[in-house]
C-alpha cells in the first residue's frame, strides 16, 4: 500500500489565477475549442460584454464595438470607464467590484466580481484600459501576471469608456477558434434584450427595436398560426406563437443572461400561460394541449439573481426583489392581467390558439388507448429492458455532475457491447437498437406509442411528458461510419425533429465521431479520425507502420473504446439553423426525394481510396442511399452533424 503522508506541508494555499487556472470549469464551464457555443471562449466575450451591458442598463453608453479575428478579441464599450486608481484590482483582484452596491448596480448580471478576471488569467495576453473624464490609463497581463502598468494617469481625448482585449491561452483552449455564427447569435441577444443599444462586430451593426419580437420573428422558419402576441411590463417582457409541431421551444433570459438550461422564471412562465388560457377560455384544457408547439421569449430582471453555477444558465432565484415577491406570483400576476386583455382586444388570434388547443386535444384523446398499453410496456421496460443499460447519475436527479450524464444509442449488439464494457458506469447508459428505425418523416406522434422501439426510447430518455424530465443531458447517435450508418443517424435524427425538436434546439443532440483507423509501430499507437490524421502519423511513426481500418463501432475493443468516450470524446452537435424550416428539412432528409438525398448523401461522406474493401455492402431498406462499389465510404464527414439538421 503507498504512503500517502498527510502532512501541514500538504495544504497549499492558491493565488487567485492559480485557482482559476486550475480549476477554470468552475468559473466558466467546459474549456472546448469553440465548436460548441457553450464552449469557454463564447463565456470568455460573454463575462467581458456582461459589464458594458451593465453600464448601458444603468444608462451609459449607447453603443459598443467588439472586433474578432477568430483569436483576438477586443471589446469598447463608452459607459462611466472604470475608476482609474482601482483598474488594477477590478482586473486581478477576486470579489472586487461596484456591483455588491445594488444602488449602482441594482440588476446586474454578475454580481461575483469573478467575470473579467477569468478572461484575465486565462489569457495569454490581456490588456485593459479605461477612459474617464480626460484622463487614462492601461495596464496589460499574460495569464493574471502584470506586464505592464500606467503608474500615473495620461491625459486623453478619447470618450469615457473601457477596452479590454485577449487572447485565450491556446495551452488551456486547444486549437480554439471563435465562430462567427456563435458570436453573432450572442451579440443579436444582447439587442433584442436592450432596445436602443448599438453593437458593431467587425464593423456589422446590430441593433433592434422591437425586443422579443424581433427575436421570435427571426428565429421561427415557419409561418406561425397567429400573429406574435407581445407584451411587456416592468422589469418583464414575453412574447409567444404557436407553430404546427410537436414540442414546446422557450428563450428565456434574467437580466440580459440567456439562461438555456431555464430555471424558476421559465417554469413560471409554463405554469402561468396555463392558468391564464384556461381562465380566459373558462375550459379546463390539458397544459400539454395548452403549450404544444409553443415557441415563447420570457425576460425578466432581477435583483441579486441566483443561477446555478459561475455560467448562469439556470435562475435559481425564487423571488425577485429583497422585498420577497416570489418570481411565481410576479410573472403570474402579468400574465393574468396583460395576456387576458390581450386575448380579449385581438379575438381573432384568441380563436386561432384555442383551435391550435383544440387539434391537439383532440388528437391526444385518439392517443389515449394506444398510449395506456405503451405506458404499461414502458413499465415492464424499466425492469426487463434488455435494450438499455442504463447508468447511476442523470440529469433530473441532484448529482452536483449530473451535466455529465450521456446516453448512447448504438446500433446493434455488437457495437453496444463494446460500448458497455468501455463506458464510465456513473454517468454514461447504452440504448441498443435492432435494425434500422421506422422512418417517421409525415407520420404522427401515433407512431411513438404504437413502435415498441421508439416507446422504449422515449421512455428511456424520459421526455413523453415534459423535456424538463429528460434524464440526461447528452443523447448521442453511435453508429458505424458507412452508409447503413449514415442512414441511421438520419432516421433518428429524423425522430427527434418530428417529435422532439426541442431536444436539438437545448443542444441535447449529438453524434459520435469514432476514429477510422489505428496507426501504430512497437512503441506508439495513434488514432486516426481521418486520411489527413492518419497521413500524418505515418509520418510520425517512420517506416512501414501497421495501418489498421475500422469499417465498425463493433471491431473496436473495448479497452480501445475508453479512448474515444472518455475525456477526449468527439462529439458533433446536431442543430436546427434559425433559418430552416423543421417541415422543409424533414421533406428534404426523408421525403420522396430520393435522387436528391442520394447525391447529399455521396457528397458528405468520405472515401478512401487507398484501401479497398472487396466484401459487399449490407443490403439496405432504403435503394435510393445503397452504395455502388466505387462509392464505397468510409467516414461521413463531422458536419454531417449539423448539416443533417441545419
């Protein structure tokens, strides 16, 4: 047995960018790559933005620049500019700032003084200067440590202010890049929650004037079946619609933070839009009928908000002011007085949301003998369900890691086996399919109920009744990179956008990229994700190394596996682009469209032309996506992804 001496030698006290540095998931979530827009560099832009919102809030400063190369940031908002005798420690000095006063700051969204010292000692290099009264000063940084520092304030001409820029440390961000499409989607927020407010990014303006609305209007593709219903109030704001889909799709936001993962403000909204529709229509309708396909925006600012981590993408308030008025009874009593008059001056819309409650109603009435049986299928499942191995932790239980709760839903037994053995117990389940899923592209939700397999999965995740219970908070597609497994993926993901489009839209939705081939001499083993990987680590390894193909999820061992579902996973998110029909992508995916699908398909998947497979391709349920033999794949490409739901 080692000693382990537990000594006073063995405490150790850590500096303020040591701390962060070594822990920085708890300051600003995952570290990624910038793939992902949860990603720690958008959290990085976000906690330097969040100070010039605050100052624009309290009604300084009406514009703010922000240019990216896709590595450096720079950021200029034209607020009060900090005081110049405390830049140094409001950049590098933890719990320092003006907003712990709630007459300077009254609904700020940070309110730690943590923010912009995350960006500070996770930057290689970062630099900040503020302008105030004629006077300035600037100090730089590499990761928390002064470069550089104004002793004495310089006279300026330049308009009250601050500037930051950074650069993200490439040793903690790995080959991170910032997207454009992520940014602006941040930055256009930003707008739609501050009326009045200017951004330029790279000299692109943003701006907007109709809040809410504008943001439902330019995230919703379809036609929806009645005009936006807009309402505001004090320190509130909600807008809504109904579109003809499955599902319920909410933005909801405190205090300018765009909480995705909800929290006690989005829950009130569901509960008071219930209770309102049912008071105004005076019929007892069910709340599923009631918010089936809704697409709603609900903000509201609170003071001293609490979220549920550094990140704040889930209100844990449950008041909104010191005085104690619950969030509850706030948004319900607004919604009791704005919606109802709404309803009752706009009838014609009045009319089409209740026939909206009314076709829902009327279908889940035909669904009520069908899903008593799957009900009772679904319970047996939980005890005898050879299909899942399920895992310890999930997403609607207290586990202080429940984010890390992941599913997998593999195709066949053999690629679920390698899977199972390999998995982390705690956190991450298996759901094996058998054969190919029924393609459910213009069928009803009947179908959900009635195949065994997609009640088993639905079960399993845990969302038949509210995505509020989903049960972990990655579900992945694993299947084989050939065309078989191509046209899997496209059939789930074809299931979840019918029935459950707002799994993909909370970034839920992923598909696992599993190395191609195993690159490997007597000291070195190296995997490869594709012909560029693979061409390098031949060069690697030198001469005559022993190349090995993976054609499935199944061939690869077990203790091989653990590489590719542990800590260095690579998962691609599946995404609905804003501008995209969910009808349109479903016909064009699964619809009778067959030589246009063919050629999508041929076209997003790779092919080796170096090693040549002899034995045929499966036979395939679908003619239209079977492989001649010069189109043999490989791999589909990592956007296949998102391009198969964006």
């Amino acid at each position: 047995m080692a000693d382990h001496k537990y000594t006073a030698d063995s405490i150790k006290s850590l500096d303020w960018k040591e701390h962060i540095r070594l822990r920085p998931g708890m300051y600003i979530g995952k570290l990624g790559d910038g793939s992902s827009e949860d990603d720690g560099i958008y959290v990085l832009l976000k906690e330097v933005l969040d100070n010039c919102i605050d100052e624009f809030v309290m009604g300084f400063g009406k514009q703010i620049e922000v240019e990216c190369d896709g590595q450096v940031v720079t950021v200029r908002d034209f607020g009060r500019g900090i005081p110049l005798e405390k830049l140094l420690d409001c950049s590098s000095k933890i719990n320092t700032g003006a907003k712990y006063d709630s007459e300077a700051f009254k609904k700020s969204v940070g309110l730690n003084g943590v923010g912009i010292k995350a960006v500070n000692a996770l930057s290689t290099k970062f630099e900040i200067q503020a302008f105030r009264e004629g006077e300035t000063r600037r100090i730089e940084f590499a990761c928390g440590d002064v470069q550089a520092i104004d002793k004495k304030n310089k006279s300026t001409k330049e308009e009250n202010g601050t500037v930051i820029s950074y650069v993200p440390d490439d040793s903690m961000f790995k080959k991170y890049r910032y997207r454009n499409e992520y940014v602006e989607r941040m930055l256009r927020y930003y707008t739609y929650l501050n009326r009045g407010l200017t951004i330029r990014y790279n000299g692109k303006r943003f701006r907007s004037k109709d809040g809410l609305k504008d943001l439902l209007q330019e995230n919703i593709s379809e036609t929806p079946l009645y005009p936006i219903i807009y309402i505001e109030g004090n320190d509130i704001e909600v807008a809504f619609t109904h579109l003809d889909q499955y599902g319920e799709d909410y933005f909801s936001f405190v205090n300018g933070q765009h909480t995705t993962q909800g929290g006690t403000h989005q829950a009130a909204f569901r509960e008071a839009v219930v209770k309102t529709i049912r008071d105004f229509t005076k019929k007892n309708f069910d709340a599923g009928d009631i918010r089936g396909g809704i697409v709603a925006a609900i903000s509201v600012k609170v003071q001293e908000p609490v979220f549920e981590s550094q990140t704040k993408t889930k209100l844990g308030s449950l008041t909104v002011s010191p005085d104690g008025e619950t969030i509850r009874t706030f948004v319900g009593n607004f919604l009791k007085e704005k919606l109802d008059n709404f309803l009752h001056k706009n009838p014609e819309t009045a009319d089409a949301l209740q026939e909206k409650i009314q076709r829902s109603e009327r279908e889940r009435k035909e669904l009520k003998g069908i899903q008593k049986i799957a009900r009772e299928r679904a319970k047996k499942s939980k005890v005898h369900n050879r299909k899942l191995r399920d895992c310890r932790v999930h997403l609607s239980g207290k586990n202080k890691e429940k984010y890390k709760s992941t599913l997998f839903i593999t195709e066949g037994d053999s690629a679920s086996g390698s899977i199972t053995k390999a998995r982390d117990v705690q956190f991450q389940g298996v759901f094996s399919l058998k054969g190919k899923p029924l393609n459910t592209f213009g069928l009803t939700r009947k179908v959900v109920y009635e195949n065994e397999e997609f009640n088993l999965i639905q079960a399993a995740l845990g969302i038949e009744e509210d995505l509020e219970d989903l049960r972990y908070n990655q579900v992945v597609i694993a299947t084989d990179a050939d065309v078989d497994g191509m046209h899997i993926r496209l059939l789930l993901i074809t299931f979840f956008l019918q029935f459950f489009p707002e799994l993909i839209r909370q970034g839920h939705l992923f598909v696992l990229q599993t190395p191609l081939f195993r690159v490997r001499n007597k000291k070195t083993t190296l995997y490869c994700y594709d012909e560029t990987e693979r061409d390098a680590a031949i060069k690697t390894l030198g001469r005559n190394p022993e190349i090995t193909r993976f054609k499935g999820l199944g061939e690869i061992s077990p203790d091989e596996f653990k590489h590719f579902i542990g800590d260095d996973i690579r998962l691609d998110p599946v995404k609905i682009d804003a501008n995209e029909s969910l009808k349109e992508m479903l016909k064009f995916f699964m619809g009778k469209n067959t030589p246009i699908r063919q050629e999508y398909i041929i076209r997003n998947l790779r092919f080796e032309h170096d090693i040549v497979e002899d034995e045929d391709t499966d036979e395939n349920e679908d003619d239209s996506i079977a492989p001649t033999k010069k189109q043999k794949t490989e791999q589909s490409k990592p956007e296949v992804a998102e391009s198969a739901a964006a």
